[in-house]
C-alpha cells in the first residue's frame, strides 16, 4: 500500500460498526463493540480508500498491519510452488492481514480490491498503543481477529485469505 491510498478525509467508524454487524460470512469479525467503544477504537485505525485492481498486500512482503473492510470486495491470491493459484473474496464486515498479524511471518498472499473498497488499517504500534490505554477493547479485538484467523483455518476454500 502507497501513501496514495491513505485516506485524507476521516471515514465513519459507525459504518465499520455496522458492516460488521451485518455481515453474515463465514469470516465476519465477531466485534461487539459499544458505540464509544468503536469511537475510541476509530482514534487508533487509519481509513484507507482503493480503487478496483488496486493492490493492498503483496505475498512475501513483511508487514503486520491488519484492515478492517467497511465496504467493497478485495480477492485474495496465492500463488504456490508450483505455480496453481487460488483465489478468496472478502468482502465488508471481515478483516485482511490477521495471519502476519498474529505470525509475525511475510504476507501469505497477494489482495487486490475487486471493487472500490474503504477499510480502516492498524498498525502493530498502534495496536499497542490502544491495548495499553484501553486493555479491554483490545483484548476483544484481539479475539475477534483470532476467530476470523481459526474459520478462515477451517474452512479449506478460506484458508487462502488468511494474509
């Protein structure tokens, strides 16, 4: 992701809240955050704004950051050693990067909006920050993302999302 891509105005965090709340998927982020809670989360995520074929994360490039999808669709694909890619749509109400996230290894796979997307990002340092000042919202972030990653794990056609 360029500097471009980064958002110069402030989105809603209420329309993150509510994308996630309606997302029925199977790797919906399971946040339930009051509305001061998702304001005060919102002071420590940056909202990032692409357009179709853009590319989000790259496969092999080391970055922890994790995003939030609010609305749009982004394809997932990896590519393996032997050349077959598969592919994953995510869409708004989910989240992208929870893998290096939590592994601290290179991007798994490469993402790309399908469509004009808005999501909000949050760096490693910013997550530390927010799990200092506000332990508890972080600790429920922290689950929320953990469950994204072990459906994504169970379900054979999603585990290729897990960037």
């Amino acid at each position: 992701m360029n500097a471009s891509q980064i958002s110069s105005g402030r989105f809603d965090i209420q329309s993150l809240a509510q994308a996630t709340r309606g997302c029925s998927a199977l790797d919906a982020v399971p946040l339930n955050l009051t509305e001061a809670q998702w304001t005060t989360l919102a002071d420590y995520l940056q909202p990032v704004s692409l357009q179709m074929g853009q590319v989000l994360i790259e496969q092999g490039v080391k970055d922890r950051t994790v995003y939030f999808v609010e609305s749009g669709s982004l394809t997932v694909h990896y590519e393996d050693d032997k050349d077959r890619v598969r592919i994953a749509v995510v869409g708004a109400g989910s989240i992208l990067g929870e893998g290096a996230f939590f592994s601290h290894l290179p991007r798994s796979a490469t993402v790309n909006a399908g469509s004009h997307a808005r999501l909000w990002c949050m760096t490693p340092l910013r997550f530390r920050e927010l799990s200092t000042r506000y332990p508890s919202i972080a600790l429920d972030l922290t689950v929320a993302m953990a469950a994204v990653l072990a459906r994504r794990m169970y379900n054979k056609p999603k585990r290729v999302a897990v960037t």
